[in-house]
C-alpha cells in the first residue's frame, strides 16, 4: 500500500526518509546499483505531507534457492525478521526439487495438477509449464489484473533460457504474462558469466565483482521500489535467488567469511534408519574425503547466504526510505532444503525426509504479530492464494490463503496434513539438479506429513512411516509394525490428498483423521523460541 499519512509519515523520518506521493514532489529513495559499479549511499529526501493514498499493500517475496533451516543462523536480516514477524514452523515443499517446487508456487497447485514432476524431460522443465498454459494462472496474472506492478528478478524455472530443458520454440527474449518488469537469468548458478532477459533484451554480465549475479538482483530491487513509490501503485516484487544452490558461490566479498566453520552433524548424521528403503540402503559410512567435502560446501553455503541476507537489508532500507515499511508484506523463504550428510547421503534433496521439504517461512507485514510462530501445517501452494488474498482478488488453486493466519487470527479447523509427491529417479546428467549415486535419488512416492508422523508410499509398493512425536529425527521407520487396519486407513488418506483437484477438495483431503495421530484444526499461535 503506498500511503503518506502523518503517523506513517513521522516513522519513515525516523526510518531514514520522508515520502511524499504528491504531483511533482520529490521521492526518498535508494538509489539502485548499476551492474558495473557498487551501490552507493542511502539518498534521503524531505519534502511536505501528502494526502494519504489508500491502495492495497505491496509485497516483497524473497525466494532462496536450496536454503536449508541450519543456514538462517549466518543470516541476521532473517533472523530480525522472525523478531518482528511470523515465522511458520510447519511450511513444507510439493516436492524438493525446483521446477515442480516452483511450479506450485506460481500456481498454488501440487504437481499432480500443474504436470511438472521434474526440472527436465517430458514431465518438467519451464516447456511443460509453458505448454501446458500454466503461466496464464499465476499468482502474478491475478495481482497485474487489479492494478499491481509486478516484477520478477532472478531465477524462473530450470529450462528458461537453456538449451537444456527449454523450449525450441520460445525466443530466449519471451516474458511470461502476468509480469510487468522481468529480469530473469538462464543458468545463474555460478553467480558470473551468466545472461539476464532484462524486458525482452539479453544482456550478458562478465566475472567482475559488479557481476556478481545476487548484488546485480539486489540493486534491481532497489529501484523497481524506488520506480513504484513514485508512481504510487502497488507491486508485487519477487527476488529469486540461486544462492545457497550448487556450486555454492559467495559474492568475492564473503569468501573467506567463516574460516574453520564445519557442518551440523545431528542425530540422523551418517545414520541409516531402520529398515531403510531399498534406494537408501545400500549406502555406506561416509568416508574421511566425504565429510571434508561436506564441511567445505557447508562453509561455501555459509558465505552464499550473505550476500541473500544482503538483498534483504538493502531491501528493507529501499522500503523505509519510501515510507513504505509498515505496508509492505516482506515473505522469505525457500524452494526446498538440502541434506548434507544425514542418512549416509552427500548434499542433495529429493527425499521426503524433514532435510528437504521443511523449509523456512518468515513474514513481516501490516496485521502480522511480531516475535511470534505458528504450528498450522502449511505449504507451498498456499502462496499463491496467499498473495491473492493480500491484494484483494482470488486466485483459484488447490492450496488455501495464510491470511487470517498472518493477522492472528487461525481458523477452527485448519488443515492437519499436507501432501509431497515426487517422480524419480532422476537419472538426466542434464539436470542442474543430478545427483549422484551418493547422494541419494528416490523412486517415485507419494507422502503425506502431519505434524506427528511422516507416511510415504514408493511406486514399487515400498513404504515408510515415521512417528515424530517420538522420533523427530525420522530414524525408526516403524511401516512394519502397521496393523492392514492402519495400513488401509493411512493409504486412503494419502489417496485422497494425491486425487484432490481443486481448493475444497484439497482442503478437505488434507483434513486427516485416523491416521493422523493429529486432530484437525489445533493451532496454536505462540512467542518464538
């Protein structure tokens, strides 16, 4: 929301600048940085009241890259983020893996709907995505629709912008619907050298410092707010990173931060469950050369982090600077998480494990409580209702809005279950996401997560139950001590999760029962640890 009332207007002084939205008046801002030159001072401005504007908030959406939960505490931002807002314990991933993760959250739909199983092939990557039409329902189309600018800045979805994964068809200049600025990456992971569709034009940036692709994003964030504050209209801004992502590179500022640092090695660290699925377990003790490599990626995602905790400081300042702090929705969170040596594995993800589908959700906004956490299960198709709902309009979709959540406000029978399915495995050199044999690459299963067990069916009739309550660390899998009565009411849930097509339906499959261990509907909103 771009408004310049007087108490708002007394706080952004205090925050750095004094807005004014009035014809012809000048605008606090920050300037952005330019790709060849770092980013220079906080420019303040002072000018007279404004009458206040009353629009709709703006949100700022955040989107890391492989983030794990063991990574926040190398980022202060976020961890000042979680003082004044809400942090979700409970947000989980579709599928730990990008595009089909990525895909639910532009969507608000499971894999199951959107047909994105994969980051490549006949069942993923941005061609199915673009086939199938799913770009014309996004969360973005709906916001653009009731007037919000909308910018995307970073990362789409694997296969944009690549040989590998794309489409033939689709000019490497084409931008998706739904957004008015894009400025969007191909391959970014090595954070240099890469290419970005700045609105229909590919600009190439080199290995210098200024390159460096996260301060690039960063800086461009920087004036899409600047750019929105003087227009005085809404907008959605999502910043997707491709840090902490493999190869782990951190802006050259960073790269001797941490010296010594090594990696957590919790209970589940080279630990095999006990009857541990077939794709599991064969895998061996990790070796001397394994848990080096593991501590030294470990740092390397330490350093990439600082740059993405960076962007949030440099956002932030953007937003005060413009008066726009106390409307302004700022989400961080992540695509899916990483396991790096628990279960025998080297890093990578894929598992229905809590390593990598439990991931981070910190909100700070207008409404929402500060210092405090919520145990709703929720997840990624939540977002995009989410977003929806924040701007005034509806986006249909199988996941349902965090809203009343992020006003305090949780409903009586908020969903006990959520549902992960995934397609493997993955077996694509091509795939910026191949693991090796080390690291783990399950078969095709479907799952089902509530907050006290974690139930997955494989494709070859292979399953695991887990009882959190007791075993928090997914080490005892216990499928074999199930009654056929257990059995049957456990599978019958997950199906109906796994068949579930739309908002209601899904909302009334993810209400478990039996099965769950979890009654439906106990939240509880409570001060963060």
């Amino acid at each position: 929301m771009i408004r310049a009332s007087g108490g708002r207007l007394r706080r952004a002084v205090l925050a750095l600048a004094v807005v004014s939205l009035a014809g012809g008046a000048f605008v606090g801002s920050i300037q952005a940085a330019s790709p060849r030159r770092p980013a220079p001072a906080v420019a303040v401005r002072f000018t007279a009241p404004a009458p206040a504007l009353l629009l709709r908030p703006n949100i700022v959406f955040v989107l890391a890259d492989d983030l794990s939960f063991n990574l926040l505490q190398f980022m202060p931002h976020v961890q000042e983020m979680e003082r004044r807002g809400l942090t979700f314990r409970n947000y989980f991933v579709s599928d730990s893996l990008c595009c089909p993760s990525r895909s639910s959250i532009f969507t608000g739909n499971f894999p199951h709907d959107t047909d994105v199983f994969s980051n490549v092939g006949a069942r993923g990557g941005f061609h199915v995505f673009y086939e199938r039409g799913e770009e014309r329902h996004t969360f973005a189309v709906a916001l653009q629709r009731v007037g919000y600018r909308t910018a995307l800045m970073g990362k789409y979805l694997n296969g944009y912008l690549q040989t590998r994964g794309g489409d033939p068809h689709v000019a490497k200049t084409y931008v998706p619907p739904g957004w008015d600025e894009w400025d969007v990456a191909g391959w970014g992971y090595p954070e240099f050298n890469y290419q970005l569709n700045d609105d229909g034009v590919l600009q190439s940036y080199g290995h210098q410092a200024y390159d460096y692709l996260t301060d690039v994003l960063a800086g461009k964030g920087v004036d899409f707010i600047n750019r929105s504050a003087a227009a005085g209209k809404p907008f959605f801004l999502e910043l997707a990173t491709f840090s902490p992502h493999s190869p782990y590179t951190p802006a050259p500022r960073d790269a001797s931060d941490f010296p010594g640092l090594q990696a957590p090695e919790p209970p589940n660290f080279d630990v095999l469950p006990t009857d541990p699925p077939s794709w599991l377990a064969g895998h061996r003790r990790l070796t001397r050369t394994q848990i080096a490599q593991i501590n030294q990626a470990f740092r390397l995602r330490a350093q990439a982090v600082q740059s993405v905790d960076d962007m949030i400081a440099r956002i932030e300042a953007a937003l005060a600077a413009n008066g726009l702090t106390d409307d302004t929705y700022l989400v961080f969170s992540s695509d899916n998480g990483l396991h790096m040596g628990q279960y025998r594995l080297t890093p990578g993800k894929m598992t229905a494990f809590d390593t990598d589908i439990h991931v981070p959700l910190v909100v700070v906004g207008p409404g929402v409580p500060a210092g405090r956490s919520s145990d709703a299960m929720v997840e990624n198709i939540d977002l995009a209702q989410t977003f929806a709902a924040i701007g005034g309009t509806e986006k249909p979709s199988d996941g349902h809005s965090l809203l009343p959540l992020l006003h305090g406000e949780p409903p009586t029978d908020w969903r006990n279950a959520i549902l992960v399915e995934h397609h493997g495995p993955d077996l694509r050199g091509v795939d910026p996401d191949f693991q090796q044999p080390s690291s783990g690459n399950p078969r095709t299963y479907e799952a089902m997560r509530t907050r006290n067990l974690l139930y997955v069916e494989y494709n070859d009739g292979e399953t695991e139950f887990y009882d959190l309550r007791t075993d928090p660390y997914e080490l005892h899998n216990l499928a074999g001590s199930l009654t056929s009565s257990q059995r049957a009411v456990l599978h019958a849930e997950l199906l109906a999760i796994e068949r579930c097509h739309n908002g209601a339906a899904c909302w009334a499959a993810m209400h478990v029962e039996n099965g769950s261990m979890a009654p439906a509907g106990d939240v509880r909103l409570r001060p963060r640890k």
